[in-house]
C-alpha cells in the first residue's frame, strides 16, 4: 500500500485501573515519535471500560464501537471487569466484545530484555503468535453463551474449541513474522495426550509451514517448552501455538526478559490492530503513580509498526524503531519503576522516555 499522507488516526480508551496513568504516557511518547519524522496524529478518545458503564451503560457502548469500525488501530487500555457492578460480570469483557467484533485473531507478545541486568533471561529475543479466536476460553470459543457450564452444582465442564481454519490462519502470521525475524518458527502443542484438539493445530501448522520452505520449523510439547524458555530461551525465534498456551508461556516469557510489566502486545486482524498491553488493570496499585509503563509504550510501538507494513510507510517504522531505542535507553540508564527493581514513578519514567526521544 501507498503511504498515509501527513497524519494518522488512531483511537484511545484508557480502560480500568491503571489505565488512566499508563495510557496517556503511551500516546504522549507516541505523539512525539511521530511528529519526529513528520506526521500528526489525531488521537480519538472513546468511552469504555467503568467510566463508560457509569456515563454510557455500557463497558463497551455503541459509540465506541462505531467510531471503531471507522478506525484501523487503537490502543486499549486494561479492564478490571472483575470490579463491575454484578449485573456486567456475566457478560463478555469489553475487551473480549471488541476483539470478538474485529475478529482480531493474532495476539503477537514479543519477549526482549529492556536491560539484560534486570532479566532472568538477558538474551531472550522471541515473538510468541497466539491464537486468540478459540481454543478453552469460555469467552470465545462459542457463538452464543460461555464456553463453561454446570450440569450439577459439583460438577464443572469447559468446552475446547480447534479449527483447521483458525490453526492455518495463526500459522501464516507467524510464519510471515518469521520471515521478518530469524527465519524460525516452533510450533507448541499437546498433541501426545489432546491428540485431537492441538493434534488438528500441530497438524495444520506443519502444513502451513510447506508454504515457507525458507523458515526452519520444529516442534515442542508446552511442558517442554516451558523447561525449553527456562533454560536456553534464546534459541527460540517465532512460537506459535494455542489459545491458552500461548497465554501461559507469554507470561513466562515476560517474567524471563525482566517483568511482566514490560510485556507488549497487539492483537491483530488482516486490517485492524489494538495495542494492549499483556498485563492487567492492577487496581491495588492504580493512581499511586507507580505503574509501570512500558509495556503499553512497547504495545503502541508495535501498533505503529503494523501501521507501517499494513501502509508501506517507513516514517512509522522508524518511529516504532525510536521509541524502542527510548525504552531501551532509559532503562539502562537505571530510570525503572518498582516492579524491575527500581524506585521510579510512573511520571518520572515518562518524562525520562519523552526526553531521550
């Protein structure tokens, strides 16, 4: 595609908990990456999460959703769905209503030490591709109700959800991803003991890898892979997997390169994308200014890093490309908040980021 003339748009919803803090950093370090290299943002603020229960009805309203079917990329802040009035916990998550809307079927968790002092493991470099449209999660994997029941007050059942659809789609992500990376692609399945469900997933990967004769692909059990990412994570390149293991070693991941406050995400569709960080709302912490906010700088990084393959404009590669220098830059020079060991507020880490873009 052409590039995007002198502006983008890209909506804003800040979410629960924390969001309100860590949000507004994201968009001030991503304003000025931007006008770095020449282009203006218009940033669309949108009701959701408790405040937009409380002013609109709704954790996700119709106002919002509207404005998103108008938008390629947002980012979205955490909600604490868990703290709604009870009339909303049954429902889906808002964050759940808009992923199932957009069909975002790629949840994309880079795992890379900010500061190799600070990490478990300092020379993981990886890109864990998760399925996100199935698998065991009651929120997603039916087309009416939860993927849970209860036929007796004892007795609890969950329906697992594999397509070779969903399997295929996944894998050319990460594939694709592989290409731009390392050239290497594990698949992670439990295929000895769900011989069926991850079976059809390893099956249908491994077939997709026929497609990219140029990417070395191989294999692992989860529980091997959680001992793997321990032990020599840095052998690893792109891993994809399922919904629910991809969601685990994510996480483990995380943990390994520093915290999981330093976690990016995106979740991804052929045409839209959202940032949102992989962590939580936090709400035992929120408004402490003491949250770390570098996973969702990290995040909108890599929103602008998709804008910039979806648009073929390198002003937002380079952009992306600059604010991971910030990042990496800042924590290295000791500025880190709590959670890595250090004693920076939310507010002292941003300005720290802001200065040395």
């Amino acid at each position: 595609m052409s590039g995007i003339g002198a502006s983008v748009r890209i909506g804003v919803l800040d979410g629960d908990g924390i969001g309100p803090e860590i949000v507004p950093v994201a968009v001030s370090v991503a304003s000025k990456a931007l006008r770095r290299n020449g282009l203006d943002v218009d940033w669309v603020a949108l009701p959701f999460g408790r405040s937009a229960i409380d002013s609109h009805g709704s954790a996700a309203p119709q106002e919002t959703l509207t404005a998103l079917d108008e938008l390629d990329t947002w980012i979205l802040g955490p909600h604490d769905s868990a703290s709604y009035p009870s009339e909303f916990r049954g429902q889906l998550t808002p964050g759940a209503v808009i992923r199932k809307r957009y069909n975002l079927f790629a949840n994309l968790r880079p795992a890379k030490a900010l500061d190799a002092a600070r990490a478990t493991t300092p020379d993981i470099d990886l890109l864990i591709a998760r399925e996100n449209s199935e698998g065991l999660y009651a929120d997603r994997n039916m087309a009416v109700g939860s993927g849970e029941f209860m036929p007796t007050p004892d007795v609890a059942l969950a329906v697992g959800v594999i397509t070779r659809a969903a399997s295929e789609r996944i894998a050319r992500e990460a594939f694709t991803w592989a290409r731009r990376r390392r050239g290497k692609v594990t698949v992670v399945h439990k295929a000895n003991v769900l011989t069926m469900t991850t079976g059809l997933f390893r099956d249908a990967c491994l077939d997709v890898a026929a497609e990219f004769p140029d990417v070395e692909v191989s294999q692992e059990h989860v529980d091997a892979m959680a001992a793997h990412l321990v032990r020599r994570a840095a052998d690893f390149d792109v891993v994809v997997t399922e919904n629910l293991f991809g969601d685990i070693l994510s996480d483990l991941a995380a943990e390994l390169a520093g915290s999981l406050g330093t976690a990016a995400s995106i979740n991804c569709s052929a045409t839209k994308a959202m940032a949102q960080a992989a962590h939580g709302a936090a709400p035992d912490i929120a408004g402490h200014d003491v949250a770390n906010p570098a996973a969702m700088i990290s995040s909108t990084a890599m929103l602008l890093a998709w804008q910039a393959q979806h648009y073929g404009d390198e002003r937002l590669m380079t952009a992306a490309a600059q604010i991971d220098s910030a990042l990496i830059a800042t924590v290295s020079a000791g500025v880190a908040t709590r959670d890595l060991g250090g004693t920076a507020s939310t507010s002292d880490f941003a300005a720290e980021v802001l200065r040395r873009l």
